[in-house]
C-alpha cells in the first residue's frame, strides 16, 4: 500500500468509471509532524472527511477507486502543483510576479500548500523555502497524479474513453460572523462551465440526484479545480466531473462525526450513480 494513496480495483466487469478522492485524508507523514500546526480535529473540518467512504462501494459497481491518505494540509491535490501564493516563501520575493502555467495568477493563503486554514489559523510553524515546498511536491502531489494519470489512461485506451468522477464535500452553508447567510445546495457538479465533460455526462448526474428529491446547483460555488481543469478533456474522450456533497446530507458538522443511517443512503445512492456512468456509451452520438 502506498504511503500517498489507497487505491481500489474494480471488483468485476470493469466499466470507463474512475473515482478519486483526493481531500479526505488526514494522516501527517512523520517527517512533517513539526512543520504543521493543525490538530487532528481542525484538519476534519477542512478535510472532506468520510467522503471516501461515501463512494466505497464504487469499485462494486465496475468503477476503480483512487483515494487519498495524507491530509490536504500536507499538499492539496485539487491544486496545481505551481499554485503557490505570492510572498509565500520565507524570501517574500520568490515567485513574485509569476503566473501559473495553467492560466492563473496564485495569490491565495490555500494553494498547493496551504499558508492557513480555513478559519485563519496558520498552518505551517514556520514558512517553507522553495526547496522544501519541491519537496512537498516531488514526495506527496506528484505520486497521487502519476497514478491518477496510469489509471485514467489505461482505463481510456480500454474503453476509448474514460469518466473521472472527483469526490468532494463542501459547508452545508455559507457563514458570516458566526451566522448562516446562505444555505448551499445539496449536491453541486462543477464542470467549469460544462466544458470538462460530455454533456450526457452532466445532465445524467443532475437527473441522478433530483430524482432523489436532492437540490442540485450546477458549478456554483464550486467550478472544479485542478483536476477537473487538468483532466477534462472530452475532445479526447476524457470527461471529467467534480461533485461536491453537503456535509449536513451525512455528518454532524460541528463534531465531524458521521450520521450513520444517512451515510448508508448516501453511499447507495453514488454507487447507483456509478452503476448509470458506466451503462453509459460515450462512443454513440
């Protein structure tokens, strides 16, 4: 077993259904034990904690699994490996005034290192220098997309194409100054404008989860990130779809500990969703 990833087979009658979970982890790799301040319960609330286990019987309905084992505090997969703010370094003048090759100028705190968490609280006891932050890269980002790439090409060279379903969480809702001033939806695809995917892909997602009696709210707040931007490709037959969860639909948000009985459902309800990807044709028009 990799120190970086979990990896699960399709169980049987292998489908183009590629599952990844890159934001539920929470282990700190013992050499970074001294550099990152978050305890193990402030890293669940930025984690999409259980949402591996959301999408566990994935590789029972034909679909290969792909999940994350360090905290994103360590590297966050969903971010370009050159996403790193501006003034991030320890010299302030690294990287200034550089923009990603991937078409973004990085300026924010939660890049490819997160400087601080998402309530403002630091995250690293001391700033990285650029050789450590290469480091990072080289040892935690780097083997999860390798595998993420063998895995979607192999899965796109058997099928001649491949359907790559990014497993996220998000809020139940949107809070200012202690308050709730928006609630979010329950389930939200992000498709960077339903461009990354098939359009067969989409709207069979949005279906899937209305028909549940669940609200849906196409790429607003989240758009997808870099794997969905990365990996989207459906010229090339590689669709790519980010689905972000409300925690409150399966967790008690405030003690990060799981409803079981709607977790249950929950799981169900996403390996359906993985049994009608993969009855998909992508290869009829």
């Amino acid at each position: 077993m990799s120190s970086v990833l979990d990896f699960q087979a399709p169980e049987h009658g292998r489908t183009a259904v590629l599952v990844e979970v890159p934001h539920a982890g929470l282990a700190i790799p013992a050499p970074l034990e001294a550099e990152i301040l978050a305890s193990e319960d402030v890293r669940m609330r930025d984690a999409d904690t259980f949402v591996d286990e959301l999408f566990a019987l994935a590789p029972s309905a034909g679909a290969a699994l792909l999940s994350a084992r360090n905290s994103r505090y360590v590297a966050d997969l969903n971010r370009a490996p050159d996403d790193v703010e501006l003034g991030f370094f320890d010299d302030s003048s690294a990287g200034q005034g550089t923009t990603s090759r991937y078409g973004h100028t990085p300026r924010q705190p939660r890049g490819v290192v997160w400087r601080v968490t998402t309530d403002g609280r630091p995250v690293l006891r001391t700033p990285l220098d650029p050789t450590a932050l290469r480091e990072r890269i080289a040892l935690y980002h780097e083997p999860y997309h390798a595998r993420l790439r063998e895995e979607l090409e192999r899965t796109r060279q058997q099928f001649g194409y491949v359907i790559l379903v990014a497993g996220h969480s998000m809020p139940s809702s949107v809070r200012r100054y202690g308050r709730e001033v928006e609630r979010r939806a329950d389930i939200v695809p992000g498709t960077l404008g339903r461009t990354s995917a098939d359009p067969r892909v989409i709207d069979l997602v949005e279906r899937h989860f209305r028909a549940a009696g669940l609200s849906v709210r196409h790429d607003e707040p989240y758009r997808g990130g870099y794997t969905t931007a990365h990996y989207g490709q459906p010229g090339v037959g590689q669709h790519a779809i980010q689905i972000e969860i409300n925690r409150a639909l399966y967790m008690d948000e405030l003690t990060c500990t799981r409803k079981t009985a709607e977790l249950a459902r929950l799981q169900q309800l996403l390996k359906d969703l993985v049994v009608q990807l993969g009855a998909l044709d992508l290869g009829a028009h």
